[in-house]
C-alpha cells in the first residue's frame, strides 16, 4: 500500500467530520444525495421526512458544511481513497479509540461505494465501523464480502414502522419508548443530552436492532 501523510490523506478525501454527539471522528455526505432518502423525504411519516440532517447545524452552516460535503463525495472517484481513508481512520482511534462511524449525514452512494467502505474496514481490522443505511438493495448485492468488523444497521423507512428483520442488524425511529419492541435497545443519546458518552450499543452485533426517539 503506498503511504500516505496524513494532509495528503486529508486533500485526497476531504477530510473527516466531528460531531458532538459522536465519541468518534464520522465521514459525512450531503443528505440532498441519499439515493432512497430523497424518495422518502417526499413521503409523509417517513424516517426521512424529518430528516436532522437537513437542519439544525447543517442547516445554519449550510454553505460550509455542503461545500465540505460535496468534496467527499467527489473524492470517492480518486484511485486512492481506500487508503486515504484508512490513514485517518486509524489516525483518530488513537484519539478517539477504535470505533468509527460513518455518515452521520448522507448514505451509500453506490455498489462501489460500499465495496470501497468494506475494503477500508478489511484494512482496519482492529477497528469496529458502523454504517447505518436506508440503501437495502445495495447491502444485499455485497452480503457475502462484509468483514466482522464492519456492522451494517439498515434502517426501517417509516417511524414508528415495521423492522427490516430479514437483516443481521437494524435499526427503527419511534415516536415514543412506548412503540419499542421487547427487545429493542433504545438509544440513550436523548436522555444524555444527545450524547453517546460511553454508549455503543450502534456497534455490538450482538444487539439485533436500536430504537432511535425522533427528534
């Protein structure tokens, strides 16, 4: 693998993005080019519909933001991203510890694309990568090459709606912790100031499906 610096990496990809609910560095794309999120953002009582990635701080901060955004998913195309990705990932988990998280905002964009996340997570086997995706035809057409590491949550389209079961690993948005199913695990971020803390049940495989309140 050639060996990349870590500004090199940085201009190659452009760059990872910090939240402040994430105990790790995320990888962001717009929301504007979710693939199914643009279909469901248009249906009423969909999961997108309200979609926290059109507002808030990536609303306030919108050209910034949507620029940075646009430079990612234009970076996809270099013949080094694979690596550029794993030189930063590897480098915020000696930061961050070895758990990383991506889109927080946008999806899988293609087959491709997520043939190269399952390629950056092979390279990093000692991290544990969690990619949570509406993209279901997508995940099914790579099932057979997802590494150990790499969990995949596929969401469930409406709130309060049916869970995607057929799935290793999913995840629902409810309206309230009275619409959780018995053995959900409803994310503690809503009652910890939006926060994961020391909470990371998105990454256990062990935990079949995360109950999202809506907010």
């Amino acid at each position: 693998m050639k060996k990349i610096l870590i500004k090199d990496a940085r201009a190659i990809t452009g760059g990872l993005t910090k939240t402040s609910k994430m105990p790790c560095d995320t990888y962001s794309l717009s929301a504007l080019d979710c693939n199914v999120g643009s279909k469901l953002r248009l249906v009423e009582g969909s999961t997108c519909s309200t979609c926290y990635a059109l507002k808030g701080n990536y609303k306030r901060f919108h050209n910034s933001i949507y620029k940075a955004m646009n430079r990612r998913k234009a970076s996809l195309k270099h013949s080094l991203w694979c690596q550029a990705m794993v030189k930063l990932i590897e480098a915020q988990a000696q930061k961050n510890g070895d758990f990383f998280r991506w889109h927080d905002s946008g999806d899988i964009q293609s087959i491709k694309h997520l043939k190269q996340i399952i390629e950056v997570a092979r390279l990093t086997p000692g991290i544990l990568h969690w990619l949570p995706t509406r993209e279901v035809a997508i995940v099914k057409s790579c099932s057979s090459l997802i590494p150990r590491n790499l969990i995949i949550r596929v969401s469930a389209p409406m709130i309060d709606g049916k869970v995607l079961d057929h799935f290793d690993n999913t995840s629902t948005v409810i309206s309230s912790t009275l619409k959780a199913r018995k053995n959900d695990f409803i994310c503690k971020a809503s009652f910890q100031g939006g926060e994961c803390k020391k909470c990371r049940a998105c990454w256990d495989k062990n935990i079949k499906n995360i109950a999202y309140l809506k907010h």
